[in-house]
C-alpha cells in the first residue's frame, strides 16, 4: 500500500512534464528535483538515463493529440 501511494505522489510530482511539452531541460530539472524515498531508493548507476527515458515517454504523452 504504501509504495501504491509513493508512486501515485510521483505521478503527481511528474504531472508539470506534460504542462512543459517539449521543453526537455526543464522537464529533466523536474525529475531530478524529486527526491529518492529514504531505505528504499538508492541512485542507480544509470539515473540520468532513466530520468532522461522519463522526460522523453512523458513528453511523447505531451505531444499526442486525441
């Protein structure tokens, strides 16, 4: 239950990517300003990768159209 709601507060800290469309900059200050839960996350070797696959899927959200 409580890693459901961790991952809801960061759906929730992600939702401001698809206000910022296509600004990736900002979009990758977004992700990395959202802090890893204590004993649970640690930074993985590949985080700046795994924030940038973020930024580009909620941007792909962004730019399609219903």
């Amino acid at each position: 239950m409580k890693q459901s709601l961790n991952l809801l507060v960061c759906l929730n800290l992600l939702l401001p990517l698809s206000t910022y469309g296509v600004d990736h900059q900002r979009n990758l200050e977004i992700v990395d300003s959202i802090p890893l839960i204590k004993d649970l996350e640690n930074p993985a070797k590949d985080e700046k990768e795994i924030q940038n696959n973020l930024v580009n899927i909620f941007e792909s959200f962004a730019i399609k159209k219903p």
